[in-house]
C-alpha cells in the first residue's frame, strides 16, 4: 500500500514528436509548476493542480511548429499514467467523485470513479467557438480527456449543460474535474482495503 504523503507519480515520455515529465503528488497542497508551451494549456493544468490540491510538475517540449495537438495529446497521456501510478492500489480511497463548478454563464459536472477501467462520456454545448487563443483548439478538450482516462483507467462523465464562452466552458470543466479527482482520491477515515467487493481496482 502506498502511505500517505507517499502517493507521487512520475511518468517521463520522449518520442520523436515531444519530450513530456510530469509528476504528481496526491496528497499536496496545489503547488504547479507547468510549462507546455500552449499558454492555454497551461491555465488548465494549472487549474487542475491549484483546485484538486494537487502537487504538480509538467514539463512538454513538443513540435509546435506543426500545431498543439502532439503537445497536448502527450502530456495528458502523461498525466494519467502518472494519476494512475500515484494511486498505487488504491486502498483506503473513496474511489467515487462528483463536483459541479460555474464559471460565469456556463456550468461544468463532473463525476468519477476510479474503477480501473477506462471509460469517457463527455458533452459541450454545440456551436462553441474553434478556437482559444492562437493554439488552443476546442475539439482538444474531448481528446484531452480520452488520453488522461486511458492511461489513469478511471470512468469518467463530464457534462456542460450550457455556456456561451468558450474560455469559461472549458475551464469550468477543469475545475469541476480537479475537485471530482480530490474528492475520489482521497482517504476515508472509515474504509479500509480496497473499495470494491472484488478487492481490487
């Protein structure tokens, strides 16, 4: 079992098309440190760091010369394997997780379960802007998520019923998913083992 404090993960991933670290520290207190590159990128991780009290470390050097989409997509592969090593087996947690965050005229649900399976369902409002910023494009989000799920084998629901702007309907989605992951991965006082009736996750 991973103690306490312990609960860090590292993932170091280099191809041809980008260099990604990232490390992660469960039990934290919100301290980031991210550079991708992608500025807007960057305000989201730092989101999910600051509101799921999240020690976190990223480092991307990618091709942006091409576009964003291989920076992005390799640091939340990343990410996830890095979630999922920082969990270890996951005793003691309360596994499930749920939060609602507005930003402004949109609303962002998310809820979680760290169930070791790997499984995504995700909606936006339709007609959203395209674009966020120079290299930020919005169609990334879905894709952000699939990667961080994939590798983190969590279920994961994130829904925005509505929003206008396409900045707020983003971002939103990033905090509610920081205080979803905080909640699931944290200690219950009363449990003990795994929290499942196979005892294992």
């Amino acid at each position: 079992m991973t103690e306490l404090n312990e609960r860090r993960g590292r993932v170091e991933r280099a191809t041809k098309e980008t260099s990604v670290l990232v490390e992660v520290g469960l039990d934290g207190t919100g301290i980031v440190d991210v550079s991708t590159g992608v500025g807007f990128y960057d305000h989201m991780l730092a989101q999910l760091g600051k509101h799921g009290l999240f020690d976190l470390t990223v480092k991307t050097e990618g091709d942006l010369h091409i576009d964003a989409h291989h920076t992005i997509e390799d640091t939340s592969i990343a990410l996830g394997a890095a979630f999922r090593e920082a969990l270890g087996d996951k005793s003691g947690i309360r596994r499930f997780g749920s939060a609602s965050c507005p930003l402004d005229e949109a609303l962002a649900q998310v809820t979680v379960d760290l169930s070791g399976r790997p499984y995504l369902v995700h909606t936006e409002p339709e007609g959203m802007a395209p674009m966020i910023g120079p290299d930020y494009d919005t169609t990334m989000t879905r894709h952000i998520l699939e990667s961080f799920v994939a590798q983190a084998a969590v279920c994961l629901h994130v829904h925005v019923p509505y929003g206008r702007n396409a900045h707020h309907i983003v971002e939103a989605q990033f905090k509610a998913l920081a205080r979803a992951l905080r909640e699931a991965s944290e200690r219950d006082p009363r449990a003990t083992g795994v929290p499942s009736t196979k005892g294992v996750l």
